[in-house]
C-alpha cells in the first residue's frame, strides 16, 4: 500500500502542478503548455500505474480497494497542505518519487 | 434552461441537505466510530486481557468449558478471539421443546485460563453500530428513518455534483481563513475528494436497508445478538436432529484444520456445534468476515461431530449474492486490516465533516442579511441551535457514554443501559444549553466542555482501570492503547476548534465589520 501511495500522492501533485493557478502559486513561474502537458500526461500515468502495485501485494479485490483509499487519502492530504504548508506539500512529493524505487524493491 | 435545472438542483440540494442535516451528521459520525467497535468494546471491557492469539488453544478451552456447562444444550457457538477483540465468546441454547425457541446464555472466556471473565455489563462499540442505523428507536422505525436519510444523502451527493460547477477547475482549491469561502471550499474539497467512499457507502447502505426492511435472507447483520446466529444457522437445517443416544463429541481443533485447508488457509470466525452430546452431533466451520472484500453470508464446512466426516462444503455464492456480498462487504469493513481500517475511519470523519460544513454553510449565508439586526429571525436561531447540538453536542454524548463506562460501579443494575441514558442525557442538556446561550458562546462553551471530556479520557482510564496507556503500550494492546489516544487527538482538536471560534468572537467587532465580513461563519 505504501508505493501506491507515494505514487498518487506524486501523481496529484502532478496534476496540481499541471494547472495554471496552482503552477504559478507554488514554483513561481509560467506555465508553458508543454510542461502542462507532460505534468498531465505524468500525473494520470501515476495515478492508473498505482493500481499495479496495490494489485500485486493484496490481490484483485483487496487491492482495487486499497487504490481506491490511497487515491482518495493522497489527495484530501494534498489539498490540506497546500495552504498552509505549500513548500512542505512539494517537498513530500519529490520523497515520495525518491521513495518509490526503493518501496518497488521491498515489494518485489 | 440549463441555468434553471442547476438552479433547481441546488435547491434541492439545499433543503434536503438542511432537513437530514443534523440526523446524517449523527449517522456519519456512529457509523464512523462502528468502524472500530471491536476496539471500543474492547476498551469499555477491559476485564477481557488481551493475549496472543492461538486458535488450537481456545478451541479446546472452549469445548471443555462448555463440555462442562451445557454437554445436554441443544447447540454451541463458538467465536474466537481476534487481534481486535480480545475475548473468547462461546454461548450456548437450552433444549426447548419444539415449536419453541431455547434460551441463549452468552459467556466471556479468558482464552488461556478457560475461566468466564466477569466483564462489566457494557454495549460497547456495539451501541454505536446498533445507533447509526437504529436510531434507539422501535423496530422497523429507525431503520426506515436511516433508509430515508441514506436516500437523502444520496439526493444531496447528486445533486451537489450538479451542482458544483467548476469540479475539475476547483479540484485542488482550498482557501482558509476567507470566511463563508472557506467554508465552501473545504464543504467542496472532502466531498469531491472523498467522492467515491461516499457514493460507496450511500449505495450500499441502500443495498443492505432494502434487505433489511424486507425479510431477506442478508438481514443477518453480525452482531452478538441471538438473531444473527440464528440466521446463520439457517443454511445448516439440513443437519440431521438429534437422535436421543448420547456420545462423545469429537476434539475440534482438527476439523478447524481441515476447515481451513479447504480454503486455503482461510481463518474461522466462529465455530457452530448441534446436538453436541449426541451421536447426530453436527460441527459447521464458518469462514471469518474479515477474510475476503466480497462477504459470504454461509461460508461453512460441516463435519460429522462423533465421526469427524466431512459432510458439506458450501458451494461458490451465486452472482447476485456476490454483488450484494461486495456491497455489504465494503460498507462494513469487516475485511479491512488496521491501515486500511484507518483510511475508513478518515474517510467516514470526511463524510461527517462535509455534512457538518454544509449546515454551517447554509446558516452563514443567511445571517449575512441579519447581520445589522440585533436579533436573529426565529427560524435562523433554531438551525442555529440544533446546529449546535447536533454537532458539538453529540460529542459530549459520546465522551458521556465513555466516561459513564468507567465511573458506573461495575455491579450497577442495567448497567448498560445507563451507559446509552447518560449518552442522551449529555445530548439532552447540550440541546438545552444551545437554547439557553447565544450563538458563538454555544458554541465555544460546548466545544471546551467536550474537549475537556475527550482529553481527560486516558487519565480518567488510568485512574480507574489497571489498563492505562503505559500499560497497554508496554503489552503491545494497540487497540486499547489506541483508543486512549484518539480520544486525546479528538480532545485536542476540539479545543483547537473552541479556540478559533473564541478568537473570532473575540476580534469580530472591530477589525471584521470593518471590512464587512460580518458573521462569516460558525464552526463545526
């Protein structure tokens, strides 16, 4: 659960990043519509590859469940941190990339 | 025309949002705790030690002790214990003649001494359970009333999807500190977010009340109440009846072996022995709960008692059992280990917290037009005050419920219903105590008191019980040491809320009209 987990949660600060308010909020720059696009593209990706590793470690019923709890978890803290820690938000999501190799290898 | 449809639906949203508020909020918020209530049983039992599990072990002090007290009853059940709930349940129903239904007698055994712990008379998290979709009332009542609030809900959630225009653009939008737009945004963020868990669990709730307010076979709901044993007997009235020769019942331990083996590993919940002194005698396994997602009702293996054959293996569920065994199954958690039983617990307290927000939101609006006059419109001040003690005041009750556990004397005489009394009388005086103060002062009043109660629970556990938190800690019981601490975090948090509201009263009449923010919100 924890890899799916650092997965969405990277995934949804893909997409926030994606969209232009956010974007320009939290890295001070301007939004060009490639890097949109690759964010989006990124983003979606992690959400969707997290089911593999939910999948794998609890099976198909379980697992879908615990994708779906993730998904909803990931986000909900995400949006909380945002106003109040957004640094912190950032930060988490560049670990939780980091992590994500390594959280491979212990499931594996 | 589509302006008008989205104007109709917010509509709709708004007073069946207002009008089921306050009864949702109480159902979010015990069904919540429902998720736990093995552990809150637990904790409001603690006679029952926890030991490490050993399933060989208690069956077989479970089969000598009932050997013992009931060898001429007419059926045995057996659950065991779980890391969740620590006791060895056995009960047992007298021979009755036919037509007639025996009496049960439930007993709590300590898995290793095989003695009956003289537990408090206590509902437990039980009361929660039985309350969010019960609602203490009289038979079929309250389960209607939950079934229309469940359909309400599953109004508001629709058409607040219509509703909301920008949930794409929004998604990842919240603005704290910006008054009723705070407030908006938060009501918005954990309902989009949390969206799915609650679509799932109106949904479901709907599946399971349709069985329920028409006799069908999943009205077995889990519990320790004689009925839902009895229903789940029901797939076994094939098993022959007694023929009057007594016998010898046969060790169970290797049957639940062989029980288990033939689902591969899967663990028993509960064990069923008919006719146990006689040479008929039967012995039907019943899988765990917690086993699969998807819950089978009658997952049974069925041995001979004296012979120890295997009789039947119930077959694969059919389809519509297995799409309403997935609804049940998701609502109930029951498959959900301690991670993902948190994230259901978050997700429940997200639910509570998007129908709390939403009637302070509703409330706020209007006062912004009432803000110049000094007092409120009658129907105003009446939200007001059962917002008030729909919220604030239903966690005094449940603290209440709590700390009558510990400070009732353990002989008391109906005992446990003096539990859920002082849980109503605390929402009781709440209700009167919002009538009784103005607003904000309600408020912040009802949120310290609370706090006070929630905070002070682990000592008022360690002054009272040999279980306090370095105990259960240093012994590994998590779900006592757990409870402990989540009623510290609630406190907690409930004094974080008393002192923002405080601090709002306190700043508002300057630094805020001046900005003609007036009356932004009401916590909750």
């Amino acid at each position: 659960m924890l890899l799916a987990l650092l997965m969405c949660y990277a995934g949804f600060t893909a997409l926030c990043l994606s969209t232009d308010r956010h974007h320009g909020e939290l890295l001070h720059s301007k939004l060009t519509s490639k890097r949109r696009l690759g964010l989006r593209l990124g983003g979606w990706l992690l959400l969707i590859a997290a089911i593999w590793p939910a999948v794998l470690a609890a099976g198909w019923s379980q697992g879908l469940v615990e994708w779906c709890a993730v998904l909803m978890l990931s986000a909900l803290l995400l949006v909380l941190l945002l106003p109040y820690r957004p640094r912190l938000a950032l930060i988490l999501a560049g670990l939780s990339l980091l992590a994500s190799p390594v959280a491979a290898l212990a499931l594996s | 025309m589509k302006e008008g449809f989205r104007q109709a639906m917010a509509w709709l949203h708004t007073w069946a949002g207002l009008i089921f508020g306050w009864l949702l909020f109480a159902i979010f918020l015990t069904g919540t705790l429902a998720y736990f209530k093995d552990e809150i049983t637990h904790w409001m039992q603690p006679e029952v030690q926890a030991h490490p599990l050993d399933d060989g072990r208690s069956l077989a002090v479970a089969q000598s002790y009932l050997q013992q007290q009931a060898p001429t009853a007419a059926s045995w059940f057996i659950s065991l214990p779980t890391s969740r709930d620590p006791g060895l349940s056995v009960m047992w129903q007298d021979k009755a003649e036919p037509g007639k239904r025996g009496t049960f007698i439930q007993k709590i055994l300590d898995p290793v001494s095989g003695q009956p712990v003289q537990a408090r008379d206590s509902k437990g998290g039980e009361f929660f359970y039985r309350f969010h979709f019960q609602l203490q009332m009289p038979y079929p009542w309250g389960r209607w009333l939950s079934t229309i609030a469940a359909m309400v809900m599953f109004v508001a959630l629709i058409t607040g999807i219509i509703t909301h225009k920008k949930i794409f653009k929004d998604f990842f939008t919240f603005r704290p500190r910006k008054g009723q737009r705070s407030w908006l945004d938060g009501h918005n963020a954990v309902g989009v977010l949390v969206l799915p868990f609650h679509l799932m669990i109106t949904y479901s709730s709907l599946v399971i009340f349709m069985s329920m307010v028409m006799p069908a076979p999943i009205m077995a709901s889990y519990g320790d109440d004689s009925r839902a044993f009895f229903k789940e007997l029901f797939p076994n009235t094939d098993n022959p009846p007694a023929l009057g020769q007594p016998c010898q019942l046969l060790p169970l331990l290797p049957m639940y072996q062989q029980a288990r083996q033939q689902w591969a590993g899967g663990h028993v919940g509960r064990v069923a022995v008919n006719n146990p002194g006689d040479v008929n005698a039967s012995v039907n396994v019943f899988r765990a709960g917690s086993d699969s997602v998807v819950h089978d009702f009658g997952n049974t293996v069925s041995f001979n008692g004296t012979t120890g054959e295997l009789l039947r293996v119930s077959g694969e569920p059919s389809l519509p059992a297995v799409v309403g065994g997935s609804f049940y199954g998701l609502h109930m958690g029951h498959f959900a280990g301690p991670v993902l039983r948190w994230l259901y617990f978050i997700c429940g307290l997200a639910g509570t917290a998007m129908i709390g927000t939403g009637l302070v939101i509703w409330l706020g609006k209007r006062q912004l037009k009432h803000a110049k006059s000094a007092v409120m419109p009658f129907e105003l001040r009446l939200v007001e005050v059962l917002n008030i003690a729909s919220m604030s005041g239903l966690m005094i009750a449940i603290a209440a419920f709590f700390w009558a556990n510990r400070l009732l004397p353990v002989s008391f005489a109906a005992r446990s219903d003096w539990e859920v009394q002082a849980f109503f009388v605390a929402w009781g005086l709440s209700l009167l105590h919002a009538m009784l103060r103005r607003g904000r002062r309600g408020w912040v009043e009802q949120l310290s008191i609370g706090a006070l109660l929630f905070v002070a629970i682990p000592l008022l556990n360690a002054m009272t019980t040999t279980q306090h938190l370095g105990v259960s800690l240093m012994n590994g019981d998590w779900a006592m040491a757990g409870f402990d601490l989540t009623c510290l975090a609630s406190g907690v948090f409930l004094a974080w809320a008393a002192w923002k509201m405080q601090r709002r009263t306190a700043s508002q009449p300057k630094a805020e009209r001046a900005r003609g923010l007036t009356l932004k919100q009401e916590a909750g």
